[in-house]
C-alpha cells in the first residue's frame, strides 16, 4: 500500500513538474512581446476564443509567425516542445512548412498569402502566472493543437488535429515525404490482416465521408462506435491497434500520454471499436475511426485523389480542459 501511495505521489510530482515547465514557457513567450503585440496573443481564460479552432486556411485571431522576430518565434516554439513528444513536436513543424511545398504544388508566387507558413497563430488564454486556469493554441492551416492548465497540476491537450496536404509529395526537394505515414501504413496494415467476418463488421460504408465527421464541432460527439470491437481481435490484432492508437497518443509528451493511456485502460479496451469506410487502397478515398467510452480519433483521405489526410485527436471528457475544470470546482465547493 505505501509503495502504491508512493508512485501515485511521485506522478502528481512529476505532472506538477511539467505543468510549471509549460506555464514558464509561456511566460517566457509573452516576456518577447511588446505590450501591441501580447494584445494580439493574450484572451481572457472566458474568452469564447477559446472555443473558435478550426483546420482550413481562414482568418484568425492571434499573434502569427510572421509578425514575431526570431527571438519571439523561438519562444513560441519552445512552449510547443515543451507540450508535445518529439515525435508530436517533429510533425507539427513540418505541417508548418509544408506550406512551401503546396504553394509550389499550386503554382503560386513566393510572395503568395495563401500558403504561407507565416499564418500559423499562436494565442493564449488566460494568464499563465495567475495560479487559475489557463491555456494556448497554434493554428492555421491542417494544424490546431489546444492545451488547457490549472494550477500547476494538470495539461490536458484536446483537440488536436493534425492534416497533411500532399500526404505524399509527388515532387520537387520533398518528393516522397510523407509527414503522417504511421497512421496511414498501419491502419491498413491493420485492416488487410482482418479475415472477412472480421472485415465485414469494420467496414461500415462503401464510400468514405468527405472529411472527418466531427469537424471543428465545440463538443465532439458520435453515436455509439460502429465497427469491430476490440474483443473481436486476435491478440496480435489487438497490439496492431493499440500500437496504431499509440502514434496519436504519443504526440503529446509521456506525463500526458500516460493520463490517456490510464484513462482508456480504466474504460475497458474491450469498449473500444476499429471502423473503416471507403477504398482499401492507397489513392482511393478512405477513412477509419477508432472510438472508445474517453476518446475518438478520426482519419479522412478523400480529397485530391486521396492524398489529402486530416486527423484527429478528441479527449471525450477533457477536450478543453473541461473534465480537469470541473473536478476543480467540484472540488471548490464542497
């Protein structure tokens, strides 16, 4: 019992540990900005900003990429480190710069606004110094990562959405890059081992929808799972999909990742279902999604000849911070 109450002691530790790193992260950030430029980065934690995500090139509020200095880049991304595995890390930034690569793709200009890497704004929520709750985000195109925090004691990291277009560059200094390779090959690595009674309870629709369902939706909610239950699986089926559930689990660092992990583990991976819908070729449009009682992750690449993917990550109970909040007033109040 006292080893027990000695590892749950030395992990509130450790989350302590980090939520103060990230909260001097962004300290650290906002010290670079002059008093116009933390106007354009800072809201209120009540802000309905805080809400507003989206994946699709668009207006946004917030402070952008090209309008920070070197030194002030250098902060921002130091807080998105500080929030992410190096792997996560890794593929936000080359989602970033692939910008480059499509405005080539399109034909467009060097000088062109469209694509542009620069568009990519950072905000944060809320005061980071204040001991309350607060939070950040970087957006812009194909790219939202959202971070809620409290006290110095928890991060919680939904919504998160990671999209990549090519998903494979055809040409030019990148040709073959390909940024979310691990959530395309092993999800059908995943599907072509499946026998055809298994195949024929996880393909749910011939045709794939046209993106991911729950979209930029406030809350993210879907029926209950269609598809193969995970007990349906061989136990070497069931590692494929818990090592494909991992590449999204695992962008975030491992004090984060291990929350997810205990939380899905606690719900039972027996309630969790591997749904797929579309072609079951590389080129041809297709989607999958895999959803338990905590979490939903969706894949979508149907656009451009199916080499366009988005994903997601949502947190059912603390997308937003919501489920970290309410423990903290439920607390309050007592």
């Amino acid at each position: 019992m006292k080893k027990i109450l000695l590892l749950i002691s030395l992990a509130a530790l450790c989350q302590q540990a980090f939520a103060q790193a990230a909260e001097k992260a962004a300290q650290q950030f906002l010290r670079t900005l002059d008093t116009g430029l933390r106007a354009k980065v800072q809201f209120s934690w009540e802000d309905a900003e805080r809400f507003n995500w989206h994946f699709v090139p668009r207006s946004r509020k917030g402070l952008p990429l090209k309008e920070m200095n070197d030194t002030q880049r250098a902060a921002a991304y130091a807080l998105l480190k500080r929030c992410m595995s190096n792997n996560g890390y890794t593929k936000a930034s080359a989602i970033v710069q692939l910008e480059y690569v499509l405005r080539a793709l399109e034909g467009r200009g060097e000088n062109d606004d469209y694509r542009d890497p620069g568009k990519y704004y950072f905000s944060v929520f809320g005061d980071p110094a204040a001991g309350k709750p607060w939070g950040w985000r970087v957006e812009g195109h194909h790219l939202s990562l959202n971070f809620s925090a409290l006290e110095n004691k928890w991060m919680a990291g939904s919504p998160m959405f990671m999209g990549s277009n090519p998903a494979i560059v055809p040409d030019g200094p990148k040709k073959g890059q390909q940024i979310l390779k691990e959530e395309s090959v092993l999800a059908f690595g995943l599907l072509e081992g499946l026998n055809d009674q298994q195949r024929k309870e996880a393909v749910v629709a011939e045709k794939a929808p046209a993106d991911i369902i729950t979209g930029n939706k406030r809350k993210a909610w879907l029926q209950e799972p269609p598809g193969l239950g995970y007990a349906k699986l061989s136990p070497a089926q069931q590692q494929q999909l818990k090592v494909l559930v991992a590449v999204y689990v695992d962008r975030y660092t491992k004090l984060m990742a291990d929350i997810i992990w205990k939380e899905i583990a606690d719900a039972g991976w027996e309630n969790v279902h591997f749904a797929w819908a579309g072609g079951h070729a590389w080129g041809t449009g297709h989607y999958y999604r895999i959803q338990g009682p905590t979490f939903i992750i969706e894949y979508d690449n149907t656009q451009n000849n199916g080499n366009h993917v988005h994903t997601t990550f949502r947190d059912l109970k603390n997308d937003f911070g919501e489920d970290m909040l309410k423990e903290h007033y439920d607390s309050a109040h007592r």
